[in-house]
C-alpha cells in the first residue's frame, strides 16, 4: 500500500512538473517574443 502511494504520488508530481515546465517555457518563448518586438519597434522609432 505504501510503496503503491508513492509511485502514485512521484508520478502525479512527475506529470504536474511537466505541464508546469511546458507553460513556463511557453510563456517564456511568448515573452522573448514580445520582447523582440518591443526592441523592433524601437529601433524603428530611433
């Protein structure tokens, strides 16, 4: 009972810090994005 907890408990945490990791990196490659665009759009004003 109590090693099947824990497998149980390693894979749910396994599976929440992929989605975490994924919408991390998600939201870092929109935000180099974004930021990119910010830098375009300044050097267009400059």
């Amino acid at each position: 009972m109590q090693i099947t907890n824990a497998s149980t408990r390693f894979a749910t945490l396994g599976i929440l810090d992929f989605f975490e990791f994924t919408v991390l990196s998600g939201k870092f490659e929109l935000n180099l994005h974004g930021s990119k665009r910010v830098m375009q759009a300044l050097c267009a004003r400059v």
